[in-house]
C-alpha cells in the first residue's frame, strides 16, 4: 500500500509540472505557431514534434491550446486573450454525450463531455454538442465545470489531466455555424497535424537505443532494429515535411485532398511509431521499461496517443476514398 501511495503520490507531482511547463509555453508566447496553410505549416509541426520528442502528455495540451486558436481564427470565434489556455473537447465515443439547447438568445449545455485533455489546467474550451438543429461547435470557460475524478485510471497520458467533465446547463457561445467544426477545411489540417506529436513521440523512444547503441556494443541485432528505426522515421519526416507543404499550396481545400491526406499521413506515423516501439522493446528488452521512468512513461503515453487512429476503420475510409478517386501510385 505505501508503495501504491508513493507511485500516487509521483503522478500526481509529474501532472503538476507537465501542467506548470503547459502554462509557461501559453505565457511565453512559444505557443503562437503559424496557422496551419498559412505559408509555415512545416514549422508549426516542427514546433509540436518537439514538445512530444520531450513530453507527449504536455504536447498533447499543447497541440490542443494551438488547435483552439487555429479552429478560433477559421470560424470567426472569439480571440484567446494572453495567457489563455484552450483545449478542445471534440470527441464522440460510445457512451454519456453532451447536448446544447438554446435558452434567452444564447444556448445552455448539459450532459457528460468524454476525454477532456487539461480539464483541470484549460481556462477555456472549444466543446462539440448536438443541439437540435445539428451538431455545433461552443466556446465555453472551464471555470465552474464538474471534472469527474477518477475517469482516466490509466498510466498511459495520465499527465494530460484527460477526464470526463459534467455540464449542467452552462452556457455556451456558438462558434461557426451547425456542422462547422468538421466541414471546415482545416479540420483535416488539424487532423494530419497531431501525426507531427506521435512522430516526435517515436523520435523520444528511438533515442534510448540510439544512447544505448552510442555508449557501448549492442549487438547486431539491435543495430539493426537501429537501422530500420532510421529509415522509419526519416520516411515518417519526409512525408510530414511533403504534407505540411501541400496544404500550405491548397489551404482551402479546392482540390478536396484534405482527407486522404490526413487519412494516409496519420496512417503512416501511426505504423512507424508502433513499429518504433516494438524495435526498441526487442534491441533493448525490458530494461529501459522497468528502470528508466523517463522512457516507460513516453512508451506508455505513446501506446495511448496513437489511439487517436482508428486502426482499420480509418484504413477502409482511405480504402473507400482511393477506389472512389483513384490512387495516383
């Protein structure tokens, strides 16, 4: 029990600092990035590759305080005032939904918002709901609402304060119009651009065995899991670096390649950070896992972060849409 306590006690303490270094990168101003299609797309997942490189549970807020301000600037919303921290809570998993309902002239939230990264640390959010005409997108203070302790259990992201949160009849400001949030095109430039996080997440793990390798003899084996891992990720970099340039020529999306862009760059980071994963775990074996916290914390909030790709669903989406467009190979 006292060795429970203690690990208790270590989380806790390491998702105040992940939130402490989140406030800092808000108020220093290193969080303004280029928005995405504005001419800088490259550096601006550059920006987000290496916050996770050096912590995925604090990238991941951080991607989705500079996801906020671009959704913000796209649909006309509200702009962040300085020091400001955003999230937006967009997910829709099976289970407790939340649902607006206009009220006075403004509208009222009420219900049960699943994965709210930085429930407790955000001062405000951008909140997915369906209303009556649709689903809309609401800008909303974090202050007042209702985390549900204990709702992220889990090792993996525990420092990305990632918790259910209650609405009971908050109000929201609508923000772009019903169905907004996804038939903007930058909801596909978003989308590609959390593959920069698990890219910088694959690139953290890879640097145990890359040390290791650096430090003394590995074996052959490992140096060639070493070697796979370097063509992995500069193919994962490549096609990021060609992504972010695309967009950047067509930020509007005319030439409706937002989607299969997004689908098949998700699809392959996804692919070389789980595989950078499994090289590192059989060069080095359990060590690095059980003694360097460092480096089990980032495989564990890596296996978590990459689940934001839905496996075959999202392959048969790309599928349907390269049998429907034709596949440029």
């Amino acid at each position: 029990m006292d060795g429970e306590r203690q690990d208790d006690r270590g989380a806790t303490a390491w998702r105040g600092e992940v939130e402490r270094e989140f406030a800092t990168e808000v108020e220093s101003g290193r969080l303004d990035l280029p928005l995405p299609g504005a001419g800088r797309t490259r550096r601006r997942w550059e920006a987000l590759s290496s916050l996770a490189r050096r912590d995925l549970s604090l990238a991941r807020l951080c991607e989705g305080h500079t996801d906020a301000v671009a959704i913000l600037a796209e649909l006309a919303g509200p702009a962040p005032a300085a020091g400001d921290r955003w999230g937006v809570w967009a997910a829709r998993p099976p289970g407790p939904s939340l649902s607006a309902r206009p009220e006075g002239g403004g509208w009222l939230l009420s219900g049960t918002k699943q994965y709210c990264s930085g429930a407790r640390v955000c001062t405000h959010a951008l909140v997915t709901a369906d209303a009556p005409d649709g689903p809309r997108l609401f800008a909303v203070p974090v202050r007042g609402l209702r985390p549900v302790a204990g709702s992220w259990p889990a090792t993996g992201m525990a420092a990305s304060d990632t918790l259910d949160v209650r609405f009971d009849e908050v109000p929201g400001e609508p923000v772009g119009p019903v169905d907004g949030y996804v038939k903007r095109p930058g909801f596909h430039h978003g989308g590609a651009g959390v593959a920069a996080c698990w890219y910088g997440g694959a690139r953290g793990v890879a640097e145990a065995l890359l040390a290791a390798a650096a430090e003394r003899d590995v074996g052959p084996h490992a140096l060639a899991h070493l070697g796979a891992i370097d063509v992995a990720l500069r193919t994962a970099r490549a096609a990021l670096e060609e992504a972010a340039d695309e967009i950047d020529a067509d930020p509007y999306d005319l030439k409706n390649a937002g989607r299969a862009r997004s689908l098949r760059l998700k699809a392959l980071v996804e692919a070389v950070a789980t595989d950078v994963m499994g090289r590192v775990g059989r060069a080095l074996g359990a060590g690095p896992l059980g003694h360097d916290a460092a480096h089990g914390r980032r495989v564990a909030d890596l296996t978590v972060y990459l689940r934001q790709h839905h496996a075959e669903r999202d392959l048969a989406a790309l599928g349907a849409i390269v049998a429907e467009q034709g596949a440029g190979w």
